[in-house]
C-alpha cells in the first residue's frame, strides 16, 4: 500500500488499495497500461445563456488554432490544452448547443489579447432565440414592410421597409428571430475614444446569414435611462472578426421608455446594443475569499458592466471606471460578477453595490463558493489487468461533488471539476477465483491544489469479503451518490440501549471502533449546499465484522449544466419495415438510449425505481408523438440504442420485434442517421420462462399491475436498457410468467436477458411493492417466487410519532435475509433522510436524537419504508459469517446484482413527527 504526492500528505493515511498519482505534471499513465497525457497548459472558454445556465456542445475555434474546434463540456468550459498568445479571435458556433431543452442558441464572435495560461478576458453569453415570436421571409425585395416584434421577449423590434432586399445567404427562405443579452454579458465594449460605456442590453438577430440592403430599424427598451429625444450610438459586434463598430444612431423617444435608429442601418444579423459615455463612473474595490473566510481567490474574473479585472495573488480585485448612473444621471446599482479561475470552480457569482459617482468603494471582502477543483482521469488496474465496465465512484471527501460511472473498454474513466484537496473513492468487484474474496478500490488521495489536470492510477486491492473484528473495526461512512469518504460524520455505538459517541471521521484517516457487543453503529452527518440542507443517518444494526460501510445522504452541487456532451442521432423507425426486411409491420415504435452501464448498475436502478438515463436530451419517443420519425442525444462517452416495434394486443403494448446498437460513440456536436440497411429480424419469436414469478403477490396487486423491466446483458458484463415498466410480451402459465423475446443478439452474441418483474399498488396511501429478479438465456432456472410485504406494526400510516424518538416495529417474510428501514421528509430546501440494515429478526428499530450531531428528528410529514430482501444464493451465502454480514459490510460497494438479489419487497407508510 502507499501513496504518492506532489505535495506532503498527513501522517495517518490508510487505503484499502494502492493508490499512484501518476503525472503530477501531466506525464499520463506511466505504470502499467501506457496512456498519452494530459497536457499542462489550459486556455478555456466558458460558455453560458443569457440566464446563467452553462452551455454544452458550443463549438469554438481560435484564429492562431487555425480552426480546430473544441466543444464545450457539461460545466460549459472548452480547454485548448495549449496557451495562445496575442491577439485571438475566438469563435462560438451554436447549432449544435443546448443549455436547457429546446434552445435555439445564437452564435458570436470576440476578439481579445490572451494572457498567458487564464481563461478568456470574461465569460461568454450567448442569446436564447427559441422565443422569438418568427419572421418567415423569402430572399429577395419586400413587397411590404415586414416586422420582427419581439417586444414580449427579447424586447426588440426590428422593422424593414418595402423594397428592402432580404439575404439568407445560399438559402432562398429562413425565419428571422431574435434574442437578447443583459448588458453586462454582451462582450466588453469601449466607447471609440475610450471612455466608460453605459451599455443597454444587446439585441442577437438570428440566422447569420441574414442581410438587409439598405439597412432596417431597430427599437430596443431604454436600459440605459436616456432622457427623452436623447440620442446613443448603436454598435455592432462583428459576426467575423468579433470587434465592436458604430453603424448608426438612436434616439430615445417621447416617454423615455424606447430607443430607436434614427435610420434603417441594421444591414446584416449580429449582436446589437445602444451605448452613451458613462455620466458618473466610480472605483470598486475588495478581496474574494472562499467560503472559509480565510483562503483568498486568487486569478478569479470580476466584472462590472463592461469593465474586467482579475483578483490578485491577495485575492484583491479593483474596477475602475464602473458606471453608476444612467444617462439620465440617476443613481443605479453596480452589478459585479464572479467568475472562477484556471484552476477555480467554473461557476459565477453575482453582488450588487451603490457606488458613488467619481468615489472609490471598498467592498471588503466577499466570500463566495469558488473552491479550486481538478480534472480527474483515473485508469482502474486488478492484478495488473484493465478493469473495463466496471463500476467506480468518486468525489470530494468534505463537499457533495463527485460522480460515479462505468470505466471504458481501456479502463479509464474521467471526473471533471472535482474539489482538490481530499478525494474518496470506493469500487468493489468480487473476485471471479474465490468468493470469499473482493477486488477493493477504497480509500482517499490528496489532490495538489492549483492542478488544472491529474491522472491517477487505482489499484484493486484483494482482501477478504467479511472478516473478524479483532482489533476493531472501520466504520466507513460514505457519500450515497459516489462513493466518497465523508469528513465530519459523527460517529455513534450502542451499547446497552445507550447510544455513545465515538468521534468525528477526518479526510485523512479511516476511523476504527470496537463493536463487539454493540447493538449498531450509525453515523450522521449535516451538510448544506446551493440552499439545501441535508440532515442524513445511516444505521448498522447488530454487525460484527472487521468493515461497517455506512452510505449517507449529501447536499450535492447541483451540476452547471443540464447535459454531458451529446451527438444526435436521428432516423425513421418505418424504414425497416419495408418490404423484405423481414421485420412485420407495426403501429407502434419506441427508441430507447443509455449510456453505458453494467448490470450491477441496472439493476440496482431498476429495483429502487430509479432511471439511468443519461443527461442528454430527452428523445422523442415516436410512440408518444404519434409518428416513427425519432431525434435524440447520445452521450459521447458512448451509448447504447434499442429500438423496439410493435402493436397494441389487448391494450398492452406487444414488442414484435428489437434491434441493439450497441457502443455508439458519436462526436459531440455532431448528427448521424441511422439507415438501418441490412438489419437482422430479431423477431419476438422465442419464450423465456420466469419460474414462479408470479406467485406471492400481494392481493392488492393484481395481474394486471404486473409490469417487467428488461435489460440485455452482454457477455462482458455491459447492460443495455430495452424497457422499463413494460406491460406486454408477458403471459401467464400457473405462477409462472413466460416472457416472449427474441431468442439472442448476433451481434452482441453471448449475452443473456435479465428481468425485473413486479408490481406496486396504493392502498389509501400505502405503497406496496414487490420485485422478482430473473435471469433468461433458455435455460431452466430455480424457482423465484415474489417475497411477501413485510407489515409495518408500528406507527400506523398518518399516525403522529414523538421528535423526541419513536419505535418502528415491522414483520418480514422469514425467508429474508436483511432488512432496510428508511425515514425520508422533504420541505422547502430541507431533506432529512435516516436509513438503516437491520437482520430479518430483529423486528424494531428505534429513531431518536443521538447525543452528537444532527437531529435528524423534527416535525413534519416523513414516510416510513420497511424493505425485505430475499438472496436464495450466491457468495453472501459463502462467507465466514452469515450472509447479513457480508452484505452490511459492503452494503455500498456490491450491488444487488453481485449479491445475487433475487426478490424484493416494501410497504411504504406516511406519517408526521409532531414535538
């Protein structure tokens, strides 16, 4: 074991497996499997909507790159990897970008002096068209007026008189639109003889391609406060060369509420704003701490209207010449914004300040979420093999930033923006040669700060599944959403029926409890991010083991951006259903896509309810639109297609036939159709039989309820959703259920089906569901019969408890081999969340106010969940210990479907927690 560093880590760090930062300057994988590096120079764009929200797929090229594209990531950012000099025209293409569903973004220019190893001079928005009310025209000389009125919107109204001729470049028609932009996100604009501009919001017309010979007219809404008949300049910013220029006048109107061009000088689409020289201008000043209130932020843009500054290696920032009066001279608020560094956060910040005119105003200092982070690329190695699909997580070990995923064929998997310091991790994979034995990934590393980039190399450790507790035990509270060592956990025993505190978990050492005689160990923690607090507890109960994992809840950042760079895929799912194809004609067709998974992932999804869809854009399911033409978002990173044809049979609907596409990597940015030429028949020909899976229904679920999710599962492990929640293709035969499918895939061949079937029923509001696990590849299989409910004894639904504490009493089926029992309430910007693993037995939990920590306790409307889980067997069964143990051991790290699920079963009660 051991640790390596380009800076000193405290005393005390233990890991469960090897960990290497390989590259402290970016030199790549160096041991083992060779991976070319990540370079150390950063030049970044950051790209965002006029409302803040980052923007993902904008293509931007440099002029000294000689047009080499790079795309924007989930966070907004585009990194050249290199560092440009001198004068730099950059150039932000959006046809192909989205910041929320159903953008129509609009491209620009900027042109600027690069500073060496920053980001560009200030953030880039970009206009939102999607909106616009529309101007459809036709390339040529208008025979009438045409008017653009977007007064409801971006607030522009563009006017072009008769007989002007209208351009869309080689198109002869396209619709008009315009968006808008406040006046602090149109790029930097000087007055041409240098002085402070007092700018009105920018006006983006939309195609650019389009022209206007001679010229139209533009009205915007009066930012700026010009008085009455008071006259600005109009400034164009230059679709090719990014720099601004004066083309015309306006002049604002009898009630000082519009500004119009005293001329028809709008003459082709580009940004657009109204500018006078600043009457009254002031200095502002401050320092930029982080959160902490001690560590400066260094390197951070700071804006105010058109004027950009750079916080030094103090933190201290000074604007000059800020506006701070209209142009009529009144006084208004100087609007400054944050915005992370090279090595900082990429999130923006915003205060307001009155400022005097021709004074300096000192700030002070302004504490703001701009923690350094670090791109992460790690590489997953076992017995000094590439572990490909498997899962890893990973994530900040004292803030609620991280991720999870599936590594690629080669190994590796990428986490951006993490937070630099402590890092966590956690993977876990049994070992195929002795199930007595995991494959562990688990422990935490410090990451150098002022990294823009680092690669690490994570070594699987191989240790025992369950051991004795002699000398005590690790008590590992982690992160629920990635696996992260959580600092700052309280952690609790009890013994006796008292509950004692034990400590607080640190970011640099595992914490070890005796537990022999210990009733349970729980661990708490309170966390507050982005306006949301989380209180969460997670319960062991009766363990006795050498390893306790303990997931807890986290208040997580919420991601910059809606969506992971996507490629859209788009076709006509009628095309194979043309004569010869061997596929029957249907009247319903459905497309589902998924990043890549594995099993472990699916399933475990699949049994909480959850959807692994990845965050790209929604598709449109032709079976909801009414037609067979699809759209859609596939992640980058690589994806999986399953389309599926069929009928309404008895009203549920009956799959006839499926095809896969399986590890589709498109370019971000890019569109593809699928022409499904030469597709194979994989007819619905073949029946699968579910033994037992339909007895042991509650009463209260009936046939008709009973849904399945499926999934293929590749030969490597890999899953590919085909569908959730389905109600067809499933007939009955006793307590049987026979599922008609296609036989297998040639390609992917060696897979097999995996199935979850069940149901859930509300009873006056009681929620009660079962789940049955099944694995088809047309062989005969045990019986798997649904796990009864379990009863919740005490409290009764809608009853009120104590906040003071209460008892839940519950009866499971006896066949169960662990139980969990979970608290859950939500109110505005609150979670509370307290869940434990209790053996089938036992019958009771307690939630109380624990001596330290949070009180997870207080009024309000809670539910109640008891679930009983079945494992008939597997490894758990193989262990040292009873199974209990080795699944609350590792009850994070393996997953239902490396434990061997195979039945599940819940009651779901509400009740309210009065004082």
């Amino acid at each position: 074991m051991g640790l390596q560093s380009c800076r000193s880590v405290p005393s005390g760090v233990v890991l469960a497996a090897i960990v290497s930062l390989a590259g402290c300057k970016g030199e790549g994988f160096d041991i083992g499997p060779r991976i070319e590096k990540l370079p150390d120079d950063s030049f970044r764009a950051f790209v965002r909507d006029d409302a803040g929200k980052a923007v993902v797929n904008a293509r931007v090229t440099l002029s000294t790159d000689a047009g080499r594209p790079v795309w924007t990531s989930r966070d907004g950012l585009a990194d050249f990897f290199h560092t440009p000099s001198g004068r730099v025209i950059a150039a932000f293409d959006m046809n192909a970008a989205l910041a929320e569903q159903g953008d129509f973004l609009a491209g620009l220019t900027v042109v600027f002096d690069a500073v060496p190893r920053d980001q560009l001079l200030a953030t880039i928005h970009v206009a939102d068209v999607s909106g616009s009310s529309g101007l459809p025209l036709v390339a040529g000389a208008l025979a009438a007026t045409a008017t653009l009125d977007d007064s409801a919107t971006s607030g522009a109204v563009l006017v072009i008189p008769a007989g002007t001729i209208v351009g869309f470049g080689a198109a002869t028609n396209d619709t008009l639109r315009s968006g808008s932009l406040r006046h602090d996100h149109v790029p930097p604009l000087r007055l041409t003889d240098g002085r402070a501009a007092l700018v009105t919001r920018g006006v983006q017309l939309h195609p650019a391609s389009s022209t206007f010979a001679p010229g139209a007219h533009l009205t915007v809404p009066n930012d700026i406060a010009l008085p009455a008949n008071g006259t600005a300049e109009l400034f164009e910013l230059g679709p090719a060369d990014g720099e601004w220029r004066v083309i015309g006048r306006g002049t604002a109107d009898a009630t000082a509420t519009l500004i119009t061009t005293t001329a028809p000088v709008v003459t082709r689409a580009a940004l657009l704003a109204f500018a006078v020289a600043a009457p009254a201008i002031a200095t502002i000043r401050g320092r930029l701490l982080e959160t902490d209130g001690r560590t400066v932020v260094a390197r951070a843009r700071v804006r105010a209207g058109q004027v950009v500054a750079e916080s030094g290696s103090d933190g201290r920032f000074e604007l000059q010449a800020v506006p701070v009066g209209g142009a009529d001279g009144t006084s208004r608020q100087a609007t400054l914004t944050f915005a992370g560094g090279r090595t900082r956060r990429p999130a923006a910040f915003e205060r307001s300040f009155a400022a005097i005119g021709g004074q300096a105003l000192d700030a002070g200092d302004l504490t703001f979420d701009l923690e350094g982070v670090t791109d992460l690329r790690a590489l997953a190695i076992a017995r000094g093999q590439v572990q490909p699909f498997v899962t890893v997580g990973l994530g900040s070990a004292d803030r609620g930033n991280g991720d999870a995923g599936v590594s690629r064929a080669d190994g590796t998997i990428e986490f951006p923006a993490i937070d630099d310091r402590f890092v966590g991790f956690l993977a876990t994979t049994p070992d195929p040669t002795n199930v007595r034995r995991v494959f562990s990934l688990d422990g935490r590393v410090f990451v150098p700060a002022s990294r823009r980039n680092l690669d690490l190399l994570l070594f699987y450790g191989t240790e025992e599944w369950t051991a004795d507790n002699r000398g005590g035990a690790v008590v590992v509270p982690i992160d629920d959403a990635n696996g992260a060592r959580v600092t700052g956990a309280y952690v609790h025993r009890q013994r006796g029926g008292s509950d004692e505190f034990l400590d607080q978990t640190r970011e640099d050492n595992d914490l070890r409890a005796a537990i022999s005689g210990a009733t349970e160990i729980v661990a708490s923690l309170e966390t507050n991010t982005d306006g949301v607090r989380v209180l969460s507890a997670h319960s062991a109960n009766h363990v006795d083991v050498r390893r306790v994992e303990l997931p807890l809840l986290r208040a997580q950042r919420a991601p910059l951006g809606a969506f992971v760079p996507f490629g859209v895929l788009h076709g006509d799912l009628r095309a194979p259903l043309q004569p010869g194809s061997g596929i029957p004609l249907a009247t319903l067709w459905r497309v589902v896509a998924t990043g890549i998974e594995n099993a472990d992932r699916w399933l475990d999804a699949a049994l909480a309810g959850r959807s692994l869809a990845p965050a790209t854009p929604v598709w449109l399911d032709p079976a909801q639109t009414g037609g067979s033409l699809y759209r859609g978002g596939l992640p980058s990173r690589g994806a999986h297609v399953a389309m599926t044809w069929g009928d309404l049979v008895l009203g549920r609907h009956q799959i006839s036939a499926l095809a896969l596409m399986t590890d589709i990597a498109l370019a971000p940015g890019s569109t593809t159709e699928f022409i499904p030429t030469g597709m194979t028949a994989l007819y619905a020909d073949t029946d699968f039989r579910a033994t037992g899976a339909l007895a042991g229904f509650d009463a209260a679920i009936p046939g008709t309820a009973v849904r399945t999710d499926l999934a293929y599962v590749l030969a490597d492990g890999r899953a590919i959703e085909v569908v959730r929640t389905h109600d067809g293709n499933l007939t009955a035969l006793g307590e049987d259920a026979v599922l008609r499918l296609p036989a297998t895939f040639a390609p992917p061949a060696g897979g097999h089906w995996l199935a979850v079937i069940g149901g859930t029923a509300d009873v006056g509001g009681v929620i009660l569901t079962q789940r049955a696990v099944f694995a088809l590849d047309g062989t005969t299989h045990p019986r798997v019969p649904q796990l009864a409910v379990p009863s919740i004894d005490t409290p009764l639904h809608a009853q009120q408890v104590s906040a003071n504490g209460f008892e839940a009493r519950f009866t499971v089926p006896p066949e169960s081999l662990y139980v969990t029992v979970r608290l859950h309430g939500e109110s505005a910007g609150e979670i509370r969340d307290w869940r434990a693993i209790v053996p089938p037995d036992l019958g009771t939990f307690t939630f109380r106010v624990l001596p330290r920590g949070p009180a997870i306790l207080a009024p309000g409307q809670y539910t109640l969940e008891v679930t009983a889980v079945r494992i008939d067997d597997g490894p758990v069964h193989q262990q040292y210990f009873p199974g209990y143990q080795a699944v609350a051991s590792r009850i994070f790290g393996i997953g239902a479907w490396e434990r061997r699920v195979d039945a599940l079963a819940s009651r779901r009660i509400t009740i309210e927690i009065v004082p």
